[in-house]
C-alpha cells in the first residue's frame, strides 16, 4: 500500500513558478514509477509527467515539455514537479500517483492523491 500527499498548490500569474510536491509512506517508494496527472474544470483527467524508480528517466506530455520539470528524493519518499513559465490552459487540480512502472492512463495507475490546485491568472 502506498498513501499520497500532495501540496504546493496555489495561485499564481502566468508566466510565474509554483513546485508541486507528493510524499509518500512505505518504505518501497523507490520500487514506484511516479506521476503527475492533471484535471481541469470540465475536463478529463490527463497525464502530465513521470519518473522512473531511479529517478533517472523522465516522461512528459507535449504540453508540459520545455516547461515542468518531474523529479524525486528517494531518500525522503517525495517526488516533485517544477513548473515554471505558467498559463492559465494550466490550471487545474494536480495529482500524483503510483504504479509499478511508467504509464500514461490514469486507469493504470494503483494509487492517488487528494489533489492540489494550481489556478494561473492572466
């Protein structure tokens, strides 16, 4: 079992930063693949970024690419997403998740968050 906490949430103006974070319990986090998803008002779940179990093999979506930048502390069961360069097309409820290995459907993904919110104004 894997439990996720995310934060850092928060509203700010295009153009601006914000770093997500998503801690983890269990001592196998490193045996996770990791991911952010996001889900606008409206709209469908969608896959964001993702990170290997060793952290060394990151995975984006086009829109997110150049921009987000997904990483992990094994040591401290936390992984990240760095967003810089913000719009508002990015708001929405942000989620990570667990799997056993890289995948971009929410449908395989075992476990989730609560959700954090990101609003970016124009």
């Amino acid at each position: 079992q894997v439990q996720l906490v995310e934060s850092g949430g928060g509203l700010v103006q295009a153009g601006g930063s914000l770093r997500l974070s998503c801690a983890a319990s269990g001592r196998t986090f490193r045996q996770y693949a990791m991911a952010w998803f996001r889900q606008a008002p409206g709209k469908e779940r969608e896959f964001v970024a993702a990170v290997s179990g060793s952290g060394l093999v990151p995975y984006y979506s086009d829109p997110v690419k150049g921009r987000f930048t997904i990483s992990r502390d094994n040591a401290k069961n936390t992984v990240y997403l760095q967003m810089n360069s913000l719009k508002p097309e990015d708001t929405a409820v942000y989620y990570c998740a667990a799997s056993l290995s890289i995948r971009y459907m929410v449908s395989e993904y075992n476990y989730w968050g609560q959700g954090t919110q990101v609003t970016v104004s124009s």
